[in-house]
C-alpha cells in the first residue's frame, strides 16, 4: 500500500517539522514544493529564475509550474511506496490535480491539517532563521541555536528567508486565508480522507504521535483529533 500523506497548514503551522519527523518513521520521501521551488533558484535555473520574484512576494507560483514539478518528483522511484507532501496542494487546481492523480493509480490519501493560532504563526514566522546549506529551522525565541547566528549541524551562518519579512509574511498569510483555507471544505465535500489537529503550543514530538495516530488509523472519513 502506498502512504501518501498530505500535511496541510498555513505558513509557520509547522508542517516542514512535522514532515522532516515523519519521514524517518515512515521512510518515505519528504517532498516540499517550497524547498523544490527553493533549490531552482539556488541553482539559478530557468525555472528559479522564473518563479524568483513571485516568491520574494509572497505570492503563489502559478498552477501548472507546480502540478508538473510534484508529478515529475513523484515519478521518482523512492516516492513509489509513498510520500508526505508539503506545501502542496494549495489552490483547488492543484488539489483537483493531486486528487486526479491520486485516484488514477487507486491511492487514497491522508490530509492531516495542523491547526495552529494566528499570533503564534506570526510570532514563529517573524522569528525564523535557517540553515541556507542544511535547511534546519531555528527560532530565535522558541529553538534557538547554541551559538547566535550560527547552524549547530554545519557551522554555516543563518538566514533570513527573503519572504519571512513582514510585509512578505502578511502577503503569504493573505493568500493562505484566500487560496489555501477553502481546500479544507473542498476535501470535507469531496469525501477525502481529512483529520484535523489542534497543535497550537505542542512539541514537536508530541504532535508527532498524534500524526502517526491517525495516519495509521484505518478508518475512512472525516474526522476530528483534538489536542
Ligand atoms: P510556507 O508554507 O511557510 O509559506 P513554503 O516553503 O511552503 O513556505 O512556500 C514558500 C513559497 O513558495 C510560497 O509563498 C509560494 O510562493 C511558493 N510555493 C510553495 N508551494 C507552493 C504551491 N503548492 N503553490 C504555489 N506556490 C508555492
């Protein structure tokens, strides 16, 4: 059988975290758009060239830029036994597309919607730093690193994603509450397989059970974890 699991969330809900712990347990594949869309302007691409500005505003990347990018990605072999997608979907278009995907080769996913409180999203976006080599997340306040500025794993020094500034992170907020938020009543009405979970305030590890709770949970349907 394979496990797809979709983490869904506004920004700063915590689903990279959750994705990068969930896929040592469940060994597949950790596949972001957002760090797929990163690594393309890293390399200096066409494609990071062409998504660049888009994303330094805070904006999404058009549908079919990133419907192909998770179908080429999950044509990969080591996403043949499953995956945990983050990020993705985020427009109806992408999720009509992942659910015509997903139903095409009889896999039935699980959507797992990390509710986390506004003022706290804001305060852990604000406070964010990362790796630019290794990709790990600090916060300044809530996990900083040992040494101030400084990533624990390679020594690198940290950074500023270019959309964690605030005008930028009210713009990704705006288009979450738009784009993002109405999927959840698209995934309730269309009968997928859809299970929501406070997570304001809960360690990271704690999340991580309830996560793999329900993921193994074998009933379908709609349902409610609550915190
Ligand atoms: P966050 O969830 O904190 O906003 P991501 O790394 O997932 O961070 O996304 C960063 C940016 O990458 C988004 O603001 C958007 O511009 C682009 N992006 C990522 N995933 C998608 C997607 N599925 N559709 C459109 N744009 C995307």
């Amino acid at each position: 059988m394979t496990q797809a699991v979709v983490l869904f969330g506004s920004p700063g809900s915590g689903k990279g975290t959750q994705a990068g712990l969930l896929k040592n347990c469940l060994r597949v594949p950790h596949i972001s758009t957002g760090d797929m869309l990163r690594e393309h302007i890293r390399a200096g691409n066409a494609l990071g060239v062409k998504v660049a500005s888009t994303m330094g505003s805070g904006a999404l990347v058009r549908d079919d830029v990133v419907n192909r990018l998770v179908e080429d990605r999950l044509a990969q072999p080591d996403a043949r036994d499953g995956f945990i997608l983050d990020g993705y979907p985020r427009t109806s278009a992408q999720a009509l597309h992942l659910c015509g995907w997903l139903d095409g080769r009889g896999i039935r996913e699980v959507v797992i919607h990390l509710i986390v409180d506004y003022n706290v999203i804001v305060a852990r976006l604000t406070g964010r730093r990362q790796c630019p080599r290794c990709g790990t997340l600090y916060n300044i306040v809530s996990s900083p690193p040992r040494v101030e500025g400084v990533c624990d794993l390679d020594g690198e020094t940290l950074v500023l994603r270019d959309d964690d500034r605030e005008s930028v992170i009210l713009q990704r907020l705006a288009e979450y509450e738009s784009q993002s938020r109405p999927l959840i009543e698209f995934f309730r009405k269309a009968g997928r397989r859809l299970y929501e979970i406070e997570a304001t305030g809960q360690a990271p590890e704690a999340l991580l059970q309830q996560v793999c709770r329900v993921i193994r949970s074998p009933e379908a349907g709609v349902a409610a974890e609550q915190g």
